[in-house]
C-alpha cells in the first residue's frame, strides 16, 4: 500500500484544483519512495501537509492553523473571488489488501462548505468518519501523530508531559486501531449502562401496573371459564327445559285433541238422546183424549149398567112366572145362567187384562234388557280403560322393591358415615360411592308415578255406579218375571174357570131347551125376548166398554211406554251428560296443564332471553333437543346459582383491561428481552474490552521495547557516543471523592501510563532532556521519529520542516537515515534541505502566483 495521489480545490491557499501524484520508483524492492515538496517561504507548500491531516479526519483546528472551520477554504484576493467549498482527495493504491476492504485502490475525500456543512466519501459514496479511521487505523495509517509530522511537533513530543505522549506511543506501537475499538466498546458500555438503567427504570415503573392488569386478567379469564360452564349449563339446562315443556306440551295437546274428539262424540249422543227424549215427549197423547175415553167408558158402565139392572128385573119376572106356573127349577136355571154369564164376564175381563199386563210386561222386560245390555257395554269398555291404566301403573313387586331399594339405600349412607372415620378407605369409599350412585339411579328409575291414580279413581267411580244401576235392572228383571209367572198362573185358573163355566153353561142352556119346549108360554116369550133384546144390548155396550178399555189400556200402555222411554233416556241423558261433563272436566284439566306449560314455556323464553345473550340463544335454538330428566335439571340449578354468584363476586372487568394488559405484557416483554440484551451485551462487551486491554497491553509492551531498541541504534548514529532509551511506567491514580470512584465504570483504568524520554549526548549527563538546545531535540526527535518508523512502519509518513533546525551534517546523517528508512514506508517530505532533496525521487515545487493562489511544478530526479 501507498499514497498514490493528492488532489486539492479549495484548500487554503489552492484555489484551483491540484494533483500531487505519487508514482512508485523504478526499483520498489530498494525504496518506496520519496518525494520532497520544496518552495519559498509562504508559497503554502506547509498546506499540501495540512490537507494530507485534513482529509485523514483531523478535528483540531489548531493543527490545521486556524480557528474556524471555514478558515481551510480560499478565502480570495484581489484577483479572484473567495470559494464555497474545500475539497481534498486522497487516493491510495491498495493492491496488496493491506486495507480490509474490497477495492484495490482506496479513494478518500473530504469537503467542507460554508455554510457549515460537511461529508465524507470512501471511493464516491458517502461515509461515517468513524468507519475511515478504523480502516486506516487497521492499515497503520494515523490521522495525526507520526504519520503527519508537522513543524514544531517534534518539539512537542519531547516537551510534552509524560502521560500526554500516551496517544503518541499507541499509534507508534499499533495499537490504535484497538485504542479506537476500545473507545467505541467503552463507548457503546456506556449507551448499553444507560439504556439498561432507562430499561429497569421503565420495568420499575410498569411492574406494579403490570401485576395490576394481570390479576385483572386473571379476574378475566377466570371470569370466562365460569361464564363458559354457566354457557354450558344454560344450554343444557335450558335446551331441556324447553325440551321437557315442549314434549309434556304436545302430549297434553294430544290428550287434548282426544278428550276434545270425545267430548263431539258425547255431545253429539248427548244431542241425540235429548231429541229423541223430547220426540217421545211430543209423542204423548193429550190429556182431552184421555177424558173422552173415560167419559165414554163411564156411560158404556151406566148403560151396561143399566141393561144389567133391567134384565135382572126381566129375569126376576121371568123367574117368577115360572115360580107361579111351578116350574122353579126352569127358573133356577135362569138365574144360574144369568150368573154363570156374569161370571163369564167377569173372567174374560180379568183374562184381557192379565194379556194386556203380561203384554207390557213383556215390552218392559225387553225395554230392561235393552238397558242391561248397553250397561254391560259400559261396563266392559270401563274395565278395558281400568286394565290400560292398571298396566301403566305400578306393581306390588315394583312397590316393594322400590321400598327395598329405599331402605338399601338409607343402610349405604349410614355405613358410608360410619366408615368415613376409619382409615384406608380410599377405595372402599370410591367403590361404595358407585354402588350408591347406581342405587340413586335405580330408585330414580323405579319410582312410582301418582298421575295414573286419577284416572283409576274416576273409572272406579264410574265401573260402581254402572254396576249398581246393573244390579237394579237385574232386580226389576226379576221382580218382571216373577210377576209374569203370577199373572200367566192367573191366567190359567182364569182360563180353567172359564172353561168350567161355559161348560155348565152349555149343560144348563141344553136343560133349559128342553124345559122350554114343554112348556112355552107367551108371556115368557115375551119376557125372554126382551131379555135376550138386553143381553143383546148388554152384549154390544159390553163390546163398546170393551173396545173403549181397550184403548184406555193401550192408552195406558202407551203412556208406561213412553214414561218409561222417557225414564230410561232421561237416566241414559243423565249418564251421557255426566259423563260429558267428566269428559270436559278432564279437557279443562288438560287445558290448564296446556295453558299452564304455555305459561311457563313463555316464562321460560322470557328468561332465557333476560339471563342470556344473544348468542347463547342462537346456540340454544341450534343445540340438538336432548331428554332431560327433571332429577338432572334440578341438580343443575344449584350449579347455575353458584356460578352466578361466583360471577357477582368476581365483578365486571371492562374489556379494554384486556387489549391494555395484551399492550403492557407485550411492552414489559419487550423491555425484558432489551435488558437481557443489554445485560448480556454489557457482559460481552466488559470481555470485549478487557481483551482489547490485554491486547493493548501486551503489543505496547512489545513494540515499546522495539521501539526503545531502535531509538537507541538512531540516537547513536545521530550522536555517536551518545545514550538514550525510553521507559514506561503506570501510576496509580487516586480518587478525591466517593462519587468519583462510584462513577468509575468497569473499565476505567485507576492507573495512569507515563512514558519517559531520557537522551545524553556524548560526554553529556542531563537529567532532564529539556535542557538540550534545540538541535539536540531536534535530532532526538528524528532518532524517535525513525525508531517509530523502523518499528512500525506506515504505509507512508508526511514530514513538514522536520529537518529545519539541523546543520549541513546533521542533514547528510538525517537524509542517509531517510533513504534507508524509505525501503519500509513511503515518505512526502517538505523541506529546504539540500541533502534531502538530493535523495528524493519526485521534487514539487511549490509557488504562489500573482492571485495569491499556489502552484505547482514537477520533476522526476529518476530520470535527470
């Protein structure tokens, strides 16, 4: 690597721009070269040193001679106008990758304008100061120090305290590229330290709000696993609710539909029945037609009556006639006669009238019958309902074995009680516990139901109150047919009297015709005439009472029928009319249970829609309907209850405690990992430094003692005879305050280098080497300066002036030394000196022209 061009425009006294090139000599494996830029006082050659500083980012003004920034641009003359901007640029040749970086030519520049601004480019783009310093500091090229060696720094270094030639020697030594390393570590520890206590700063502060949010988020969660099991059981408890109500609903609607059926059915026998009753009603003779029957029954007795009273008078006459004629037993025959007739009479009356009752009695059995047997039909459709409902009901069986259970169950309880007081019993209890629980089960399965008793006790009422009705039809059956068995008896005696009678009659009807026709008479004729005239007449007023009875007995009859049609529909519309109202009883019970279920369906909605949202009433609608027994439902509320106090005990918590607690989680997270990365970055960067510490020391330690080696060799050949050698030492520095030493970061070192010069001349012995002249510093410094380089050599070293205070021998030694030194670095030296001029390759001449701008001018020694 070396220092191929310069190029400046602006700077200082260059107000055009201009190109110092630094071609490398012929023979490179004997020297790197050396170029000697000559000129008159104030021709501003001392600037083309300044611009080398400049462009290599020095800050200080005062080694740039000036007091403003604006101070390094052309300022103007006379002849020409002021300029805006300085710019240097600096190319160096970087075949050989000694600059870690991918360009073989490395191309620096830097400009400044006046406004303020500045900027740095690294071969065209814009860059960090910092970033060139490293890189040169890595290529052993300083900013300042030794590789800019100006006029009157050679002074200062000797005259400088022993702990200010500290920066001196880190660059002489080549450590600086680790010093700048260490300063931006310490630097970055500091930023780190401070970032770390902001960090833990901000942790204090958000800690408390943070555990603040996190019980109100814990509030929350737990909030929302209660809610979601009181989801759970509103679902289950609700979707069964409505299932039960809504099933128990359309059976009763069902039942209702059927009790409302046979309610039209009753109602319509019942309407039946009650027109037929009163057709039967309307049927029934009047009471006119009765009276004229009687009326004319009454005057047939009076005329029959009447013909009996005047036959008895005719056969009284005729009677004693034959007594006066002496025929008494003619006329015994007679009034026998007249008997036997009148008993006839008697007898055939009596036997229409037991045809006439047996006849009714007939009718009225089978009328009886008729009821019997719809009775019986009654009965047997009752007793087919009482079997439905004994078949649903429970058994004497079940009735004991849900007893059984029920006492099996009070036992395992109290074994369970006594046996939770022993110990080991872990297992026995959780075994004992499911048998208990399937005992629970069964007992809830086989419990009997009491809806059935109802029924049952209405169907027996009614089965006994059709048997009793059964048992007075049975004994009027009877009482019938005992009653036609006397009449038919009756009947017969009648019927055998009868018999009896005619025939005597028929004997003494023969006796008489024979009497007669021995002894006829006219009066007796006459009498028997009229007689037989009244039979006769009796005979037709007998058939016409007769005929009369006959309808008062068939009015009669008609009368019992009817009334007893009557009776019985008024019993059957009786029947028909409770069992109507029993009917509508049961469809008003079943209507109120409908009613009641409707009630409490809508009671139900109601509050499932004030205990829950809805969402949860969309997911209750879409659940599947599932039977739920009411013993699961009840145990559901007491569930439903604790969870809702268990949210009132817990409280409401907005939802932005939420989004604010995500926020502050994610905040104190963020600040958590920051300072753990600050953490470990500060303990990374505390072992960064402290093995760029030992790195430092250990290269200055060695390179110090080259150094002081080769400062030895130069200083005895600058002054033969003489001694020199350099020494270092550290001071422990001591802390005037507490805060001091608690302000003192880690790596802050407490002791303090100091680097001494000691220089003799021959046959000298100084103490002190600022009482030598000034030649004597002079070749000091350059014997320093030339150790530095033959330690650690730049890639190239800018001399201004330094050889100005020496004499014409001291300048051959000094240019011998030069020429040798040029095979390790590239030298660009300013100087008046005529033996440094004869051993460079390139001589500049500076000039300043009549615009008060500098100029240059060239020549190759090589080739001369």
């Amino acid at each position: 690597m070396h220092l191929k061009r310069i190029s400046l425009l602006g700077f200082k006294s260059f107000s055009h721009k201009t190109t110092l090139e630094f071609p490398p000599p012929k023979k490179q494996e004997e020297s790197k070269g050396i170029t000697a830029i000559i000129g008159p006082n104030g021709s501003g050659k001392s600037n083309t040193a300044d611009a080398i500083r400049w462009v290599l980012g020095e800050q200080s003004l005062k080694l740039l001679r000036g007091k403003k920034s604006e101070d390094v641009i052309f300022s103007g003359s006379q002849k020409s106008a002021r300029l805006n901007r300085a710019e240097v640029t600096l190319t160096i040749d970087n075949k050989d990758k000694q600059a870690d970086i991918d360009y073989t030519e490395l191309t620096i520049t830097r400009r400044v304008y006046r406004n303020g601004e500045s900027e740095y480019l690294l071969n065209g783009a814009p860059a960090k100061l910092s970033d060139i310093t490293m890189l040169l500091a890595q290529s052993n090229v300083g900013q300042k120090n030794y590789a800019v060696i100006g006029q009157g720094m050679i002074d200062s270094i000797l005259n400088a305290a022993p702990a200010d030639r500290k920066d001196f020697f880190d660059e002489a030594t080549g450590v600086k590229q680790y010093q700048i390393k260490r300063n931006a570590a310490d630097r970055k520890l500091e930023r780190t330290k401070t970032h770390l206590h902001e960090t833990e700063m901000l942790l204090t502060e958000l800690t408390p709000h943070l555990k603040l949010l996190e019980r109100q988020t814990k509030k929350w969660q737990k909030r929302e696993e209660v809610e979601k099991k009181l989801t759970e059981l509103h679902i289950a408890y609700y979707n069964g609710m409505w299932n039960n109500l809504t099933q128990d609903l359309s059976l009763k609607n069902t039942l209702a539909k059927k009790h409302n059926d046979s309610i039209q059915v009753a109602r319509k026998k019942l309407e039946t029945e009650q027109l037929s009753f009163e057709k039967l009603a309307k049927e029934q003779s009047s009471s006119k037609d009765y009276s004229d029957l009687q009326t004319r029954a009454q005057r047939m007795i009076t005329l029959i009556r009447e013909s009996e009273s005047d036959a008895a008078r005719i056969q009284h006459q005729i009677e004693n006639h034959f007594e006066l004629q002496g025929e008494g037993d003619i006329a015994w025959v007679h009034r026998r006669l007249h008997e036997i007739v009148e008993e006839s009479q008697e007898l055939t009356v009596s036997q229409k009238k037991i045809t006439t009752q047996l006849h009714h009695l007939a009718a009225h059995a089978t009328e009886k019958t008729r009821e019997k047997n719809m009775l019986e039909e009654s009965i047997s459709k009752l007793k087919t309902k009482l079997e439905d409902i004994e078949s649903k009901s429970i058994t004497a069986t079940q009735e004991e074995l849900y007893a059984e259970i029920q006492k099996l169950q009070k036992t395992c309880q109290e074994t369970l009680v006594l046996f939770q007081k022993t110990k080991e019993k872990n297992i026995f209890i959780k075994h004992f516990k499911n048998i208990q629980e399937k005992i629970s089960s069964i007992v809830s399965q086989s419990k009997p139901s009491t809806e059935w008793k109802k029924d049952l006790s209405s169907v027996r009422e009614n089965l006994d109150s059709l048997f009793l009705q059964k048992e007075e039809l049975m004994l009027m059956l009877q009482e019938a047919g005992l009653e036609q068995k006397m009449l038919e008896q009756q009947k017969t005696i009648v019927i055998h009297q009868l018999t009896k009678l005619k025939k005597e009659e028929h004997q003494l009807q023969q006796k008489l015709t024979v009497q007669k026709k021995s002894s006829v008479q006219a009066k007796s004729k006459e009498l028997a005439f009229q007689l037989d005239k009244l039979q006769k007449e009796k005979k037709k007023h007998q058939a016409e009472f007769e005929n009369t009875q006959e309808q008062l007995d068939s009015f009669h009859h008609t009368q019992n029928k009817h009334k007893d049609q009557m009776v019985t529909s008024q019993k059957t519309i009786t029947i028909l009319s409770s069992e109507l109202r029993d009917k509508e009883s049961d469809h008003n019970q079943v209507s109120i249970e409908c009613a009641r279920l409707e009630q409490r369906l809508e009671d139900l909605k109601i509050e499932i829609q004030q205990e829950t949202a809805s969402t949860l009433r969309e997911k209750i609608k879409k659940t599947t309907r599932l039977s739920t027994s009411t013993s699961q439902l009840e145990s559901m509320l007491p569930k439903i209850h604790s969870l809702k106090r268990q949210l009132i005990q817990i409280g409401e918590i907005e939802e932005s405690v939420l989004e604010e607690y995500k926020e502050t989680k994610e905040r104190s997270d963020f600040l958590s990992h920051q300072a753990d990365d600050l953490k470990r970055s500060h303990s990374q960067l505390l072992k960064i430094i402290s093995a760029l510490d030992n790195k430092i020391e250990k290269q200055f330690a060695i390179k110090f003692k080259t150094i002081n080696t080769h400062f030895k060799k130069y200083f005895a050949t600058l002054f033969p005879g003489g001694k020199a050698q350099l020494l270092y030492k550290k001071v422990s520095l001591q802390k005037e305050t507490l805060e001091e030493e608690q302000e003192e970061t880690e790596t802050q070192k407490s002791a303090q280098t100091l680097i001494e010069i000691q220089a003799a001349p021959p046959n000298k012995k100084i103490a002190s080497i600022s009482v030598l002249s000034g030649g004597e510093r002079s070749l000091t410094s350059i014997a320093l300066l030339c150790a530095i380089i033959a330690s650690n050599p730049a890639p190239f070293v800018v001399l201004d002036e330094v050889d100005a205070a020496l004499d014409e021998a001291n300048s051959e030694r000094y240019a011998a030394i030069l020429k040798k030194l040029s095979h390790l670095t590239q030298f660009i030296t300013i100087t008046h000196n005529r033996a440094t001029m004869q051993k460079a390759n390139i001589l500049y001449g500076v000039t300043m022209g009549p615009d008060a701008s500098s100029k240059l001018f060239s020549v190759k020694l090589e080739e001369v």
